[in-house]
C-alpha cells in the first residue's frame, strides 16, 4: 500500500512477515557503514529490549545495505510504503540481500533529523503497536538501519529503514 504524499508528514508504517528461506541473489546498494543517528537508533531499541529481558538485536551488514537500498529507491521514485518502487513485497526486497526465516521492516518519515531524531523515531514506534511488535520481537535479532535526506513529496525529508531479520 502506498501512502500519499499529501498525508502527514510523519506517517509510519510496520509489519511482521514469516517467510520461507529463499537463497538471495547478489544485491547491491549504498554503504552499509551506519552513521551516528543510525547507531543511535541501535541502541535504544536494544535498551528496550534489555529492560524487558530480551537480547540485543545484532547490527547487520547485508540488512543495512537492504535498508539503504529502499530508503535511497523511496526517495528516488517519490514515495513512502513498503514495497519496492516496483511493486515487489518488502519480504522479496530484503531476501535479495540476506536469507532469514522472519523478517520486517519499519519506516519513519519525519520534516529533518536534528539532535534527538533517533529518540523521537524510537519512541514513535515503540508507541505503535505494529512497529514495537518488530522491535520487541523474540524471532527477530537481526537488524540493519538506514537513513538517508531528500525531498519528498513538496518539501524535504529524513527518511529510515529498519530492517530486521532472524
């Protein structure tokens, strides 16, 4: 589903899929190397996952590079969803860059991402009862964030992928 451009400018959007495991094909996008906002994300997700007993999610290098390569292809084809610019499920995206049992995704759409973006993105989903599904997830410990600026719709954006896996 495609979220129009006209909406809020901070939509957000999750969801959990089980999928078999398929052999990926080589995939390439930008640098998986993360950033301070992107560390940061990091480690606030896995402070919540510590405070309710459960284990840090690993940083991913293949899921890093699948979450770059959406955020850049949103921004390119002005749009904000899941699926890719093609149609194509975000499940079938992420497969292209890492085998894994599970996998899900989550999407954060704010106007910048100054100072405390990393704080506010986490507490906007852990507020949304889909993305804290993800983020709090036994099955998934896998996890490759993204972020990446650009215009959007009518004016400029800050958009990050999280994809996660098992």
């Amino acid at each position: 589903m495609r979220i129009p451009l006209s909406l809020a400018p901070a939509c957000l959007m999750a969801v959990l899929v089980t999928a078999q495991i398929v052999p990926p094909p080589a995939a390439h996008a930008g640098s998986p190397r993360m950033d301070g906002l992107e560390r940061s994300v990091v480690r606030k997700i896995n402070r919540h996952r510590a405070a309710a007993g459960l284990r840090p999610m690993r940083v991913s290098a293949p899921l890093a590079r699948a979450a770059d390569f959406h955020t850049r292809e949103m921004l390119v084809g002005n749009y904000f969803a899941h699926s890719s610019r093609n149609g194509g499920s975000f499940a079938t995206r992420i497969h292209r860059f890492v085998r894994a049992r599970a996998v899900g995704e989550t999407l954060a759409w704010m106007s910048r991402c100054g100072r405390h973006a990393s704080h506010q993105i986490v507490s906007m989903w852990m507020h949304s009862p889909p993305h804290r599904a993800i983020l709090m997830s036994r099955s998934l410990h896998r996890v490759g964030i993204a972020r990446r600026t650009g215009g959007l719709g009518r004016g400029r954006a800050c958009v990050v992928t999280g994809d996660f896996a098992r």
